[in-house]
C-alpha cells in the first residue's frame, strides 16, 4: 500500500518519518496520553522509536495499520497523530493523540473526519470502529463531532496498566460521512 498525504482545510496528514521520533517520545510523555493510550511505562526513548518505524512505517508497508502525522499546512508543525488499524476484512479501529500545544481548536475532530473519509474512499473500509475508556469524555467528544455514533459500553474490554476497565464504542460508516468537515481553527498566531 503508497504511503499517501491526505489534505483538509488548514491540515496535511503525512506519513510519519524517523525524524518524528523526539517529538513523539515527547507527546507520549503528556500526562492525558500515558491516563488513556496504552503506552509503555515509564515511556522512553525506544518505546517512540518502536511506535515510529514499526507501528507507523512497517505496519503501513504490512497494511496492518495508516498513521498519520497531523501537521499545519502553513509551515508543517507537528499537532498530532491519527491512526487506523486495520483489521484485514474491511473494517479498521481508530487512534488518536494530539499534541498538548495543539488541543482544544477542533484540529482532531477535522484530522479524524479526514481520515475516515480517506479510509472509506481509498481503502473502501464499510466500518471505522472507535474505542477508548470511559471517562474519557474529550476523546469521545472528538469521536461524536467526528459522525461516531455511540453504540454501546464495553464491560471490562480493555486492559488498561493490568487492570480490566470499561469501554465506549462507536462506529462510523461510510454513508453517514456526508457533510462536509468542519474547518479548524487558525492556530494563534506565533504558534
Ligand atoms: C482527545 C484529544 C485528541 C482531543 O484533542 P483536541 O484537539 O483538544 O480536540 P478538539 O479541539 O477537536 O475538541 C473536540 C471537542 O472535544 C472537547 N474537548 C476537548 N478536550 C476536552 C476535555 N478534556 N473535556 C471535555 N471536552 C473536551 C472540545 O471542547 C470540543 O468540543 P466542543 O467543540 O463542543 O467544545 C486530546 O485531548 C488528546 O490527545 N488526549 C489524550 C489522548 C487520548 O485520550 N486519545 C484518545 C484515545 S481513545
């Protein structure tokens, strides 16, 4: 499968590449990405490095997953990462983390409805499936912004550190991606 660049609106979503790898360890160290990513503890250098060259460049190349650097079409910050892994039959659950400089100006909620058009268009999936704890309500907030439509709570289907947590799952098919994404907001200036 290409590694392909997707555009929407004021964001590029790129394939990740090895110079990426600092800025994900660093990402990885927020506190709201080590409570709900299933991430390595304590997260260190090579745990980024791993995530880089084999969750995000071999899986591609193995098409067991698409991730996707979120960057600013100005100048190509880096404001966060999203993810599919895709299952082989069709269907693919969704990943995301924005970088904490970044959050709170709907650039996942754009960066995730871009993703799941691009998956329905060429990857030509009928489901992207959602999943995270709960409680976590901001990415559920994203998910339902996104078109997710809520289906249910999960008793104990995740693991989370060892211990078996509750989960919210949603999905998304394609006809129900039909108006058009909202625009993000312009980052403030000197950002
Ligand atoms: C979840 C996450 C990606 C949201 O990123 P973001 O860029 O702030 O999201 P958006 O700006 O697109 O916000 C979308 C909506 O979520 C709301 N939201 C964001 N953070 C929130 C929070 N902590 N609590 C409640 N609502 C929140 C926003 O207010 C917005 O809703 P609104 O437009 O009605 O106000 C980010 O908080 C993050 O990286 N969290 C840690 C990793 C994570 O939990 N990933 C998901 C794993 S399943």
């Amino acid at each position: 499968m290409e590694r392909e660049t997707i555009t929407a609106g004021d964001l590029v979503l790129r394939p990740f590449v090895v110079n990426d790898i600092p800025w994900v360890h660093d990402v990885s160290l927020d506190p709201a990405v080590q409570r709900f990513l299933q991430i390595p503890l304590p997260y260190r250098r090579s745990d980024a490095e791993f995530f880089v060259r084999e969750m995000a460049i071999a899986a591609w190349d193995r098409r067991q997953r698409a991730e996707f650097v979120v960057t600013s079409a100005g100048d190509g910050t880096r404001l966060g990462r999203v993810g599919l892994g895709l299952d082989g039959s069709g269907a693919a659950q969704i990943g995301y983390w924005m970088d904490p400089a970044a959050r709170g100006r709907g650039v996942a909620t754009v960066s995730v409805r871009a993703l799941c058009r691009w998956a329905f268009d060429r990857l030509a999936l009928g489901l992207v499936e959602w999943r995270a704890e709960v409680g976590n309500v901001a990415s559920r907030r994203v998910a339902e912004k996104a078109g997710f439509r809520l289906e249910a709570t999960l008793r104990q289907r995740l693991v989370h550190r060892g211990v078996r947590v509750d989960a919210w799952v949603g999905s998304m098919l394609p006809s129900e991606l039909t108006s058009p994404p909202a625009r993000p907001t312009r980052p403030a200036s000197g950002d």
